[in-house]
C-alpha cells in the first residue's frame, strides 16, 4: 500500500517534469565551467585543451525524474580560433534525446586585458518519447501521437563572451531553431514547438588573500512562456586547489557544492540541490551533480 501511494504521489511530478522540460534545457550546477553547453564562444577560451564530464541526476528516487550526461571537449587551435564538441543525453519521464554540438569561436583583442569572442555551434538532437508509456500514468494523448516516430533536427546557434582575468561576460541563444518535441498540459500530451532559450551570465573573481579567492557568478535564463530563471553562485577558491560554494535558484532551488584539484590539471567536484518548493520536497532525495575537469 506504501509502495502504491508513493507512486501516486509521484505522478503529478513527472507531469511536472514533462512541461518544464518542454520549455527548458537541463540546468548545471557548474554551468561555470561547462558553458560550451550554452555559449560557443566559451570554446577555445582556456590557454589549453580541456575535456569535461557532467552527470546530473535530478529528484533522486522518483522514478522517471530527468538525468543528463555531459561530454565536452573544447581547445584553441592557431592564434584566434577555437574548435570545441558537445555531446548531451537527457532523459526525462518518458522522452530521451541525444544532442551532439560543434562549435567554432574566434576571438580579438580589445586592449591589453580584454578578449572578446564570437561563437558558432551547428548540432543535430535525437529525439524520442515513448508515448505507449503515457497510458500508464493516465495521460491523455492526442491523436497525432498515434503513430509517433523519433525525430533527428539540425540547429544553430551563436554567442558572445567577454574575458578579463578578473570577470567575465556572456550572451548565448545556442538553439535558434525551434523542432517539434512533446508537452503535457492539463492532463493531456500533445505535439509543440521546442523553445527558445537565451543566456546571459556574468562573474567577478575577487582576491581575498594570497591563498584565498571569491569567485561570484549570476546566470540569467529567458524562454518565452516560461518565468525568468536567476541564479547566483559564490565560490571560495583556496589556492586553486579546493573550491567550496553554494548557489541559489530564485524561487526554485538551493545548492551546495565543492571543487578539488587533484593535480595535473585534473578536477572532480560533487554539488547537491534541494528544491524550495513544498510540493516537491519530501517526495525526492534532492540532486546529485557530478562534474570532471581535464586539462589537454
């Protein structure tokens, strides 16, 4: 009987889960240092080649919540380019899609401390939803669902990125285009359009001490017909070497997280985040972020 009324209670959150996937893409507890996600001109920004690994794993214990994987691979080649590749897995309830990025960034100098850079990315996503699976959790389906196949859609983006050692700039729309993907609405599933997302982030990196450093981070997210997502993240580096931090979610989240350098330019940090919402706390076990760092 537990086991049931677990199950129930989880329905309306993966219906839940259904619509804001329909509107937005999996956020990052450490979008700082993954941004290629969101920003092609981020690519190539590094004074090497580095390789970074994501796992996030999102109301843990509720069966059908989103998981994503991250690969991302991004390094300068010649002077002012620089050449970068994303690959994205996100499952969610009853849809799994695979996104593959490449990106192509160019930058000039404007003075002595800053570097402005322009970036392109050109992806593919592979999308599916198993629509037979709506019928267990009593969804409606419309009829157009009958006979759904998977989808395979090109897209483009572009974006901006601003360097100074001190802070950073930038503005993103990494999807112009907008596919065909499935949304749930008042107990019904049916086809819509994929949504525009347009990020504009920004950070300061203070010096504290000569051991010790405040790295500050605010992220902006607009998709029309969604709230405007905000999210600031501070960050207490120790000599580049253990990092500890926390972020908040306005109106949605809080989130701890921690940052160490085992050496040789390899990373590995662990965040975990807890939902503000009361209809949702108690019924998962919060989200679990993993996130590698490799530099090349």
């Amino acid at each position: 009987m537990k086991i049931l009324k677990k199950t129930i209670a989880t329905i309306p959150l993966l219906f839940l889960a259904i619509g804001l996937s329909a509107q937005q893409d999996p956020n990052y507890s450490f979008y700082r240092y993954n941004m290629s996600l969101y920003n092609p001109a981020f690519t190539g920004s590094s004074e090497t080649g580095q390789l970074s690994l994501g796992l996030r794993s999102q109301w843990a214990g509720v069966q059908g919540a989103p998981e994503s994987q991250s690969a991302i691979f991004g390094t300068p080649i010649g002077k002012n380019l620089g050449l970068g590749v994303s690959i994205l897995n996100d499952r969610t309830f009853i849809e799994n899609q695979t996104w593959i990025g490449v990106d192509i960034s160019y930058h000039i100098r404007l003075d002595e401390k800053h570097l402005l850079y322009f970036g392109i990315k050109g992806s593919a996503n592979s999308y599916n939803a198993n629509t037979q699976g709506l019928i267990t959790y009593g969804v409606g389906r419309d009829m157009s669902l009958m006979d759904y196949k998977s989808r395979f859609t090109p897209n483009v983006g572009a974006g901006l990125y601003l360097k100074h050692e001190r802070y950073f700039i930038s503005l993103s729309v990494p999807k112009l285009l907008t596919p065909e993907r499935l949304q749930e609405s008042n107990g019904s599933a049916f086809l819509s359009e994929d949504r525009v997302h347009t990020y504009l982030s920004g950070g300061y990196n203070f010096e504290l001490s000569a051991t010790l450093g405040l790295q500050t981070m605010t992220m902006l997210r607009y998709v029309d017909a969604a709230p405007l997502s905000i999210e600031i993240t501070c960050i207490l580096d120790f000599g580049q070497r253990f990092s500890l931090g926390a972020s908040y979610r306005y109106d949605e989240s809080i989130c701890g997280l921690f940052l160490f350098n085992i050496g040789n330019g390899f990373d590995i940090g662990y965040a975990y985040e807890t939902p503000l919402q009361s209809s949702i706390r108690g019924m998962d076990k919060g989200t679990h972020e993993i996130f590698m760092r490799l530099g090349i």
